[in-house]
C-alpha cells in the first residue's frame, strides 16, 4: 500500500537506513510491480519532457484568449540586461515558472506535477539546478522520486485538486513537493525533507482557487512563481536546520480541513476572488 504519512516514510528511511528518495523508488516498484531499471526510464522521460517543454518556450505566443503569454520572454530580458533584485538563481526560478506556466495556457506540452496549473513549479527550481549548479541528472531523478512521494502523501491525505482544496492543493502542493525535492538534491536529510515540505505549503494554506474566465491563466501563471519561489525559501530554512513547529502531515491535514471550509466559489467555479473582480469579469464577458 502506498504511504500515508510522511511519519511512516521516515519511520521506514530510519528502520532501512536509506534516504527518502530510495524508499519512495521502493515503494514505486512495489506498487506497480516493475523493477528498478524501468521506474528509473519512466522517471527519467518525465524530466526529459520537463526540459523540452522549457527549451521549446515560444516567447512570441499567446494563448487562445489573448490574455497571457510572453511574460517568460519579457522576465529573460529583464534578467540579462538588468541587476535583478531577485539575483540570478531566483531570476532564472520566476522566468521558468512564467514559461512553463504559459506553454501550458497555449496548449503546449508539459508536465503536469501535480496538475497542469501548477505546472510550472518543479521544473522552475529542479531546471536551474541542473543548468547553473551542474547537478547531475541522477540527482535530479532522485529529486522528482522525493517530490513523488510528498504528492502522493499529500494526495491521500487532503487533496491536489483545486475543484476540491482550493489552489492551496494545487499550487500548494507543488510549492510542498519542490521544496523536499531541493533538499533532496542539496544533500538534506530525511527529516529536513519533510521540514521544507510542511513549511512551503504552510506558507499557501488558505488560497483559493478563483481563475479568470474559467482558464488556468490568471492568476495560475504567477502563483506558479510564488509556488517556487516559496520551495526555495522553504528548502534553504530546512537546510540551515529551521524545523516546522507543525509537523507535514498535519499540515496536509490543516489543509484538507481547510479546503472543505471554501465555499464553492472559491474552489475552480470562476465565481469568486480574482475571477470575481470588475477587472475578471470584463475579460470573461469579452471572451463569452
Ligand atoms: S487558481 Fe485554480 S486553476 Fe489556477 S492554478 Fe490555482 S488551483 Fe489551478
């Protein structure tokens, strides 16, 4: 049976003395009754699929709508020819997030981890790493085995469905889900993993899901950013040893708990928050 706790997984890292991104591999190849080597390939596409989606970015698009689109280009220029206040690392995180979030509003292909909304946040801070840091692919893959498992608690436990939880489940567990995947690639121990999980989604608890005109455009797009940026922060506190005074899978609970409280205009009905607006209402008119 697949875990349902971050406790049992570390509980199991501790009794088998392996690292979380091993255990969850195991339990991978268990479930679905396959063995090592075919897990490893089917994982390793999903990243090869991460990095096309961000190489083949076309800046020069819209979507369908004409609402968004060319805010990565824009962001990558502003990168290269300005002193970012962000920095270079945080730069390249928010353009990742803005492309991969508007490949997916144009339809491209992508990765959707957990959803096609929030799209944009694993490979926004796994893509960097590889790129900048020099991170070898099998660290990455071992990476995409943690934030796997994170997902798969966080989906059994509460929920990764905005229609159900509220954008908290989905870009919420995406900023969760990243955040243990750096740790994971930064060396981090079991317990540190599940720190930065529990504090990034912490951070997003209570958001709601409100998307303008029914589209996964506004605010899905930039929240995908937030998400991100809020995995490193959340990764880095782990990492200097900051622990969640909530444990994980409490969080999770907290959430599951809080999205059965929002009212159903708030969770993917495009009846309530931003959708709601004068503004969002003049852009679902315009395109109905
Ligand atoms: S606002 Fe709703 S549709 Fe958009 S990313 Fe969040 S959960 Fe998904």
């Amino acid at each position: 049976m697949p875990f349902d706790s971050v406790e049992s997984i570390l509980n199991t890292c501790r009794e088998q003395d392996k690292p979380f991104w091993a255990v969850i591999l195991e339990d991978d190849i268990h479930e679905r009754g396959t063995d090592r080597e075919e897990s490893f390939s089917r994982m390793k596409q999903l990243w090869h699929n991460m990095l096309q989606a961000d190489e083949t970015y076309d800046r020069n698009l819209k979507s369908a709508s004409g609402i968004v689109g060319t805010d990565g280009g824009r962001m990558l220029d502003y990168l290269h020819s300005n002193d970012s206040l962000c920095g270079g690392f945080i730069g390249s995180v928010i353009a990742g997030a803005l492309k991969m979030g508007e490949s997916n509003a144009c339809m491209k292909r992508i990765v959707a981890a957990p959803t096609a909304g929030a799209c944009g946040v694993l490979p926004a801070v796994l893509i960097p790493c590889y790129h900048r840091f020099g991170c070898p692919e099998s660290r990455i893959l071992e990476a995409l085995y943690t934030s796997a498992g994170i997902g798969q608690v966080i989906a059994y436990r509460a929920s990764i469905a905005g229609a159900s939880g509220g954008c908290q489940a989905e870009i919420g567990s995406a900023s969760s889900m990243a955040a243990g995947a750096l740790v994971q690639l930064r060396g981090g121990t079991p317990e540190q993993i599940a720190d930065a999980a529990a504090m990034a989604l912490k951070n997003l608890l209570g958001l709601v899901c409100d998307p303008v005109a029914g589209l996964v455009e506004v605010p899905c797009i930039k929240r995908n950013v937030i998400g991100a940026m809020g995995a490193v922060a959340a990764a880095d506190m782990a990492l200097a040893g900051i622990r969640s005074n909530i444990p994980a899978d409490q969080v999770f609970d907290a959430m599951r708990e809080i999205g059965d409280k929002m009212d159903a205009s708030l969770r993917e009905t495009g009846f309530g928050g931003l959708a709601a607006t004068p503004e969002g209402i003049r852009l679902r008119d315009r395109l109905s």
